[in-house]
C-alpha cells in the first residue's frame, strides 16, 4: 500500500481509530498530529508540498493522498496565541486540501451545508429525498400546534452534535420565543440506517433501540444492512454532486409504509461504531480509495 497522510488532532477519536485500524490493515499512514503542530513550525505552500513540524517533521507531496479531519484541537483557545495559530493553520491547511492534486477525503469546498438544519432538509427534498415534516420557529403558538397534529421530536439547529428526544405540545407551554427558535419534526417509527458513502460505494449498517436517539442508548444494535440498489445509487450521486467523498447519511427506515426517510448528511462523519459492524469494511473502502480504487 502507498503512504497515506493523516490530518487530525489526537484528542479526536476518529482520528486516532483510522490511524490505528489502517496501520493493523497494512497501511502506512502518516499522521500528523494538528494538537502538535499548532506549536510546531509549519509552511503551507498552496499547490506545492506541504511541510509540518509536529513532533517530527513531515513533508506531504501536493499529489499525496490525504484523509483531513480539520478540527481544532481541545484547548487552544485557552490562549489568544494558541488559538489565532490555529485558525491559521486550519485555513491554511483548509486552501492547502482544495489546490491539491492528491485523492483527499474530503476537501472544504464541498457545496453540503448540514450547519443549517432547515436548510439541509431542504437540500434534502429538492435531491429528491423523502424528508419528514418539519418546523423551525419561535413562534410558541405554531410550535405547539405542529406537536399536536404530528408526534415529534426535537433536533438541534446547527451542525453541533446534540441529543434528540420527544417533545410534546405540553411541553411547549412554558416555552418563549426569547429562548430562541427551536427545531421539530415529525418522529419515523421503525430501525436507524446509517450510509457510509466513500467514492462509490455505499455501506450501509441498521441500527436497532427503542430509545428515540440510539447514539445515547444502552441497548443499541448494529448490523450490516442491504441498502436496495436503486436507492443506493441515488445516495452516491447525491454525495458525488456535494464534492464529498466520504460522507454519513442518516435514514429511517419507516416501520409503517416500508419507506426510507431520509434526515441528515454528515460530512465529516465519526464512523468507528459503524465500522466494527461491517468488519472494516469503511476503513477498507477508503484505503481502497486512497489507491485509487473506488
């Protein structure tokens, strides 16, 4: 196997299960720890090699491939310093991964935008994706008519990961519009598939719980899923269409009308506990991938 380039800070569970799991598959895989080169000495030069000093210093061709995990390590903005070089190396890498020649997983400018979750359903619907019915609002009065007509649940409205749970119209009474606008949609009764999409293949794991988010259950079961192939094709070139190529979509699989509702696209997904229930196959596909297969 060719050498592939890991960007990721060390305190990001991802980071560190890909650079373990494609190590153990025979990969050499070069990481450079962003925790670390944050105080190290580094020169991006956009279209030309890139040069890091974390603990070591690594030198990564413009054609490399590379897998990015851009986030910022926990505790550099404890310090103004620390976390202004940060930021720039973040936007320098950012600039770096979008000229570069190399296969990277993913590049920034991908056109996805699940930081808006109103915004995402409705990139959702127009792909042609079943979405259940949803609203954002602070209005206490169309909140709470829309948890009388549909049982619902409540999702964050941003990117940032957060529980979803029940709510109710009671719930809703004491609730002010100064609280901000809050995000509802109607509940899908039935199991959880996640779609990995790396390249072209979709990978797909079921996930049974009774709890309403299996992420925070106790009785969560994975397992390999088969996707139907129609479906599975759409999910690809949707994925295609964004400029990913790596990508975690979210899907209900309706107990009632046998249907897939589609919920959400993650584009820089955490993907470990999928991974395990398909035997690797997710870490397999993206150095498979990075060889220039897929």
């Amino acid at each position: 196997m060719s050498v592939v380039y890991l960007l990721g800070p060390s305190d990001d569970s991802t980071t560190r299960y890909f650079a373990r799991e494609a190590t153990a598959l025979g990969a050499d895989v070069r990481w450079i720890d962003l925790a670390s080169a944050v105080d190290a000495s580094w020169h991006v030069d956009v279209g030309g090699p890139l040069d890091l000093g974390d603990r070591r210093r690594v030198v990564v061709p413009a054609d490399a491939p590379v897998y990015a995990r851009l986030i910022a390590p926990t505790g550099v903005e404890d310090t103004w310093d620390r976390g202004s070089t940060s930021q720039r190396l973040l936007t320098a890498l950012a600039s770096w991964l979008e000229m570069s020649n190399g296969r990277i997983v993913n590049r920034p400018g991908h056109t996805l935008d699940n930081g808006c979750k109103p915004l995402h359903e409705a990139w959702l619907r127009a792909a042609g994706f079943l979405v259940p019915p949803s609203l954002t609002s602070s209005d206490r009065r169309m909140l709470r008519s829309f948890a009388e007509a549909h049982r619902v649940v409540v999702k964050t409205i941003s990117g940032i990961r957060a529980d979803c749970f029940r709510v109710g119209a009671p719930e809703l009474r004491d609730f002010h519009p100064e609280q901000g606008p809050i995000h509802l949609q109607h509940a899908v009764d039935g199991i959880d598939v996640r779609v990995h999409v790396v390249g072209n293949r979709a990978i797909a794991v079921g996930i049974q719980s009774r709890a309403v988010d299996y992420r925070i259950a106790d009785d969560a079961h994975y397992f390999p899923f088969e996707l139907p192939l129609e479906l599975a094709g759409r999910i690809v070139e949707a994925t295609r269409e964004t400029g990913l190529t790596f990508a975690g979509w979210d899907f209900k699989l309706c107990e009632d009308d046998g249907r897939f509702h589609a919920l959400e696209v993650n584009p820089m997904p955490g993907y470990q506990v999928y991974d395990r229930a398909v035997d690797l196959s997710i870490t397999r596909a993206l150095l498979d991938y990075f060889e220039g297969g897929c």
